[in-house]
C-alpha cells in the first residue's frame, strides 16, 4: 500500500487531511473440502471440489478525508477531536475498497513529559464492510461468515503512544494499537522512528517503523513493516 496525503491549515485550530492509497495485492492459495465426523468416511480428503486461485489486482483505495479541531493546547499539551469520511472510491469486487461509506469520530490528548510526548486517542469506526462477509484488502478474499450481522465489524479503536525525543531531528515511539468490535478483537504493537532529512531538502521528513500482532484474532501477518516520506511546505 502506498498512499499519497495532504494537510492544510483552515485556521490556527482547525486542519483538514486527505490520504488517497494506491493498493497492489498479489495472493494464491488452495481449497479442498474434507468430510468431517465419525463416520467411515470421516477425515478423508473426498477429492472434488477442490479449487486453487490466483490473483493480482492494484489501483485507488477508499480515500479519507479528515477533519481535527484543537478543543484547548498549550506549549505542552492539546485536546483535539475530530472525524473521519472513507470515500468508497476502491473497487469493491477487486477487494481494494468496502464498497460504501465509512465514518469515524475521534478524540486525542497528548501532553510533553520532558522527552516523552505520551499521547492517547480513542475513536469509533462505522465500517463499510458488510459484517456477513470477512472482505477487505488486508484478507484479500471474500469468505462468509456465519453468525455475523451487517455492523458487527463497528469498532471501538484506541492507540497509546510514547515518542521520545531523541534529539531536533530524530524522535522513536512505541505504540499499543487496537480495535474491538463484534467480529473478532485485535491488538498490535507498533514501533517506529521519524527522522528530519533537512540535509537533503529542507521540510523533508522520513518514518520508518513496523507492526507486530500480539494476538491471534484477524488474520494479519507476523510483521507488517512501513516506509513513509513526508514533504512539509
């Protein structure tokens, strides 16, 4: 996933974003039927209806626009909330995009500690995804599952992070991420560094970091590492 961004400035509280992701996916994988049970036959591998698939497709994500307003800030801390709009502008049969819209609200303290900049933020996310049908670009392929309702996907999302200040132009952080909704509960712990290239052009500003699941619900990959460049002018 590559996503392309842009922020302004509205007023001295007030930014507006967008983030538009460009998504290439490239999976395979195998399906065989087993009958299950006691009895003579259980266990074995009836050899029909098994199927193998293949796919590669890549273009525009669901694009985010979103709005945060600065409640009450400081020298050392603020108060923001704010909200999210996913625009369902991704192919939905191509799984680069939930095929509706998704809404968010969110609120976010964060206060400077010396160093440290603790920082906490809790939101709601109503998914566009279809609670009957675990499919989105992450999971690449459209399963149904049972016992689910449209909505059960809703989430409440919450991220704890800890930066630390290293010097003017190097700052690491660890997070605690996650989201709980009725469909399944994930958490994930983030690691991460923003480095200030101003040597190479000034307002230019590199994160690089990874993502490691620590539970087993969802299905995620051992480690998800990212790359970002951010230019600021």
């Amino acid at each position: 996933v590559w996503t392309m961004s842009y922020g302004k400035g509205i007023t001295d509280d007030l930014d507006v974003y967008f983030v538009i992701p460009f998504i290439a996916l490239d999976g395979e994988g195998g399906i065989t039927e087993t009958i299950t049970g006691e009895g003579p036959f259980g266990g074995l591998d009836p050899g029909v209806n098994s199927d193998s698939y293949s796919r590669t497709d890549s273009g525009i994500g669901d694009v985010m626009m979103r709005l945060k307003y600065a409640v009450c800030k400081d020298e050392e801390s603020v108060l923001s909330i704010g909200g999210d709009l996913l625009i369902p502008t991704g192919d939905e049969d191509k799984y680069l995009g939930g095929g509706d819209f998704g809404y968010r609200i969110r609120t976010l303290y964060s206060k400077k500690v010396g160093r440290f900049y603790p920082t906490i933020e809790l939101a709601y996310f109503w998914t566009p995804l279809d609670g009957t049908i675990q499919a989105t670009a992450a999971q690449g392929i459209g399963i149904p599952v049972p016992n689910l309702d449209e909505g059960d996907y809703d989430a409440f999302e919450y991220r704890v992070g800890l930066p630390y200040l290293c010097n003017e132009k190097t700052t690491l952080s660890v997070e605690w991420i996650g989201s709980i909704s009725d469909a399944f509960t994930q958490n994930d712990l983030g690691f991460s560094g923003r480095f200030d290239m101003a040597k190479i052009k000034e307002g230019l500003v590199l994160d690089a970091g990874f993502r490691v699941p620590i539970d087993d619900d969802g299905l995620r990959t051992d480690v998800t590492p990212f790359v970002a460049m951010e230019y600021r002018f």
